[in-house]
C-alpha cells in the first residue's frame, strides 16, 4: 500500500524504471473523514487495489479538476459552455438511453427524427418533410459520412478508371477544418488544397474550379471559416462548377461543410443563398454542439435527396429488436444530446434562434469594434458573419506580437488562441474571438478592459518575448 505522500517504484515492460506520484488526497477527504473510506492514496496510472467510498472519489476528482479554464472564459473554442438548467436535467435524464435502440427507446428515436426536417425547413431542402439525414457525434464524423457519399457517387459513375488504379480527388480550400484532411488520409482520396493569397483567407470560385478534373469527387466549401469566421462564397463556387461543367462535361457536386453558419445564416441571412436552393449542393453538415448551443457530442447531415445518398451505403442490423438501417460510423452512444437538440428547437424556435444568434453578431460587433480602437491592432474579419474575428498586431506594433498577447490575457483567466495562417499567408498570425451564447456584451467589454490594461506593459518589453512554438490550440 502506498501512503499519504509516498512514490513508488515501478518497471514498466520496457524494462527502465520509472517514479510514479500518486495522487494527493487532502486528510479532510481521506484520514479524518472515516466515511470517506480512503485510507490509502489511489494511484495515478493502475487501478487502486479496493473501491471506495462514491462521496470521497467525486471530491477527489472535483479537485483535481480546479485545474481546468473556466469554459465561459474560453474564447478558444466553437462548441457550447452554457445550457439552461432544464436543458441540464433533461440531458442527465437521457444520458442512459441509446440511440441506436430505437425499438427498446422508440421516444428518442422519433425526437431525432422530427429534428431532420426541422433542420431540413431551415435549408431549403427540395422536400423538406422527408429530409434524408441522420445526427452524428460532431460535425467531424457527419463529414466523413458526407465525403463517403461523394466518392461512392464518383465510383459508380466512373468504374472502368476506379478498378484501373485511378485515385480520386476532392477539392478544398487549405482553411478547411483537419477532418477533411483525416478523410482524404483514411478512405485513399487525393486532397487538393486552394491556398490562401493575398487578403483572400478562404476558397475562391475560380480557384476551385481550376484545381476540377474528371476525377473529382466533389467540392467542399465552408459556410463560416474556423481560421476567422468569414464564409466562402458557395453559389460563386458552384456557379464556377456550372460553367466548368458546361465546358469539359464534368459534373462536380458540392458539399457545404456548415459545421457553425448552418445555425446562423438561416436566421440572420435568410436571404443569402448558400444551402440547397443551389441545385449543385449535394450535402450539408452542421454541429448541433456549436451554433445549435447544445453541449459537444452532436452534428448533422443532411442530403439533397435519396439519390445523393448512394443505398449501399446504408446498413441494416436486426440484433436489437426489428429492423434498425443505420449509416454512422460510430454505433451506441447516449441520445441526451439529441434530447437537447429538440428542446432547443422547441425552446426558441425561429425567432428565438434569431433573437439569440443576433445578440451574439452584436457582442461580436462591438468587441471587434472595441479592440480596433485600442490601436495597436488590425482587424482581419469583424463578426458579421459568424460571430467570430481574427486580428493581428498593427505594423508599427514591435515591441510584442499576438503569441504575448495570447500569454497576457491567459493571466486573466481568458483563453483567446494565437496561430499562424495556412499557406500561403503562413507569415500572417492573428488571433481569434469566438462569440457564443454565455458570452455577453458585459464580459466582452471586460475583456476589452483588460487587454487595454495590458499593452502599457506590453509596450515596455524590448521585443516579442514569445512565439509559435508557445501558440495555445485552437477548436472547431
């Protein structure tokens, strides 16, 4: 047994030894606290050697987890860090059914299934009542389903030059989320990557349809940049694509990787054509657990028609009771976010969306406003599409660069991430603002505050004191 402040010894497989510290446990949850029932400290990286008491573990964990940033401060990440308590309470109350037993759970099962044309309304598909569409765990797996579709379609109208060797393509701009990239690498596709030039941050029209060949697959485009909330110009690109088609005979789907702006556009731009009024778009994807405010763990697909779903693609299991046709990549997996997804939708409906994703542009707005002011900086997007904004250091700016303003406001408590752009803009690196809900116009002028409070000691340093190699992440 190990005590209270002890480390021990141990030889892993590879045969060096290695000094483990266990975890420390405070004498009030532990020695002092006879109903705790730890009496010894538990381990970092094996099983204790008995159970204990449920109370003195959830404390334990709870104080380990101090550690962590404070989510609503966190300015980093796309996905959603505030939910009613309702909202709460129905999640813990769903976490233990699964989705993917729809005869043992027929009720969550018909709430998901009622939120596909719902979603479907929003995007104007060709018949929206019978949306053919499916939720998935993120945005992430609903574009590897989508990217999947693409290339069966690609496969059985080019089958001779399939089985000859010929690899397929997909087109995208370098700006693209790193799933994109994971499904080019996992299913054998050749990415073919636009960079940025110029003040050109995103896919352009034409330069998508000249990187188009015979065997393209599709076009991906993104409604709402991660790198800095601005969003591609869809129905230039599949304007570009008819014309293409219109000269050599190829025909080039579109995929609409909507993973923040399918939850935007449609209520602050309903008007702006992007999503299947374009006859070219074969797909959409969207991630409930960020612009649907639903906490991670849920995206959405959807496609133009039965059509642009290839049928083999779709399985069907009858080990869970009945016929259950499914085309996911993951399986099991709890139907809470689904649940919430549905109370969102029933919670605000569309104008409650509006009225909540317009105080977002507005917060977003008016800090991209407020940072500009401070004039030692240079906006690159300001909120008005997603509401997200990039900026960087003005030109006279020297003495510090965004990776030490990054590192300054963390010791505030905000996480704002700092990175340099893909090529071709490598040399350019900003920092981004992610506005969510939680996030409200009082914090954002606090955050101005603060980061007006520190560029007198930004000014006195000699020179930029960090650099890329201490840039802080960032999320889709």
């Amino acid at each position: 047994m190990t005590r209270y402040g002890e480390e021990r010894t141990v030889t892993p497989r590879e045969g060096r030894q290695v000094r483990q510290r266990p975890v420390w446990v405070n004498p009030l949850f532990g020695a002092t606290d006879p109903a705790s029932g730890i009496t010894t400290v538990p381990p970092r990286h094996r099983l204790p050697e008995g159970p204990m008491a449920p109370a003195g573990v959830s404390r334990l964990i709870r104080d380990e987890l101090m550690l962590d940033g404070n989510p609503r401060l966190n300015l980093a990440t796309f996905v959603s860090t505030w939910m009613e308590p309702e909202a709460h309470a129905l999640m813990g109350d769903m976490a233990d059914r699964n989705l993917i037993d729809r005869d043992e759970y027929p009720a969550t099962a018909e709430l998901e299934q009622r939120c596909i044309p719902m979603i479907g309304h929003l995007w104007h598909a060709p018949d929206p009542d019978a949306s053919v569409g499916t939720s998935t765990v993120g945005s992430s797996e609903a574009c590897m389903l989508g990217g999947m579709a693409l290339k069966r379609r690609w496969m059985r109208r080019n089958t001779g030059r399939y089985a000859a060797g010929t690899r397929p393509n997909l087109v995208m701009g370098v700006n693209t989320q790193v799933c994109w990239q994971k499904f080019c690498n996992y299913w054998e596709v050749e990415p073919r990557m636009v960079p940025m030039e110029g003040d050109r941050f995103h896919l352009g029209a034409e330069e998508a349809a000249g990187q188009c060949d015979e065997n393209t697959i599709g076009v991906v485009t993104v409604l709402g940049s991660t790198m800095d909330g601005s969003y591609e110009p869809i129905a230039g690109v599949c304007a570009a694509l008819d014309a293409l088609e219109e000269r050599t005979g190829w025909s080039v789907p579109v995929h609409v990787d909507a993973a923040s702006g399918g939850m935007i556009a449609p209520f602050l731009e309903p008007d702006l054509v992007w999503d299947f009024r374009l006859p070219r778009v074969a797909s959409i994807n969207v991630s409930g657990h960020k612009y649907g405010m639903v906490y991670p763990g849920l995206g959405w697909i959807l496609w133009r028609d039965r059509d642009a779903l290839p049928g083999d693609l779709v399985e069907h299991v009858d080990y869970l009771g009945g016929d259950v046709a499914t085309f996911t990549l993951n399986f099991s997996r709890s139907g809470s976010q689904v649940v919430a997804q549905y109370y969102n939708f029933l919670r605000l409906g569309y104008e409650g969306f509006r009225e909540v994703q317009g105080a977002l542009r507005r917060v977003a707005t008016h800090l991209a406003g407020r940072i500009e002011g401070l004039g030692c900086f240079r906006l690159l997007t300001r909120g008005d599409q997603l509401p997200v904004f990039a900026f960087t250091t003005g030109d006279d700016v020297t003495r510090f660069n965004v990776y030490d303003v990054s590192r300054r406001l963390r010791e505030w408590g905000w996480l704002v991430p700092a990175y340099p752009f893909p090529p071709n803009r490598s040399d350019l690196h900003v920092l981004r603002v992610v506005c969510r809900n939680g996030f409200s116009l009082d914090l954002a002028d606090r955050l101005a505050d603060d980061l007006d409070g520190l560029l007198p000691w930004l000014h006195k340093q000699p020179a930029p004191m960090f650099g890329p190699d201490a840039a802080t992440s960032f999320h889709h």
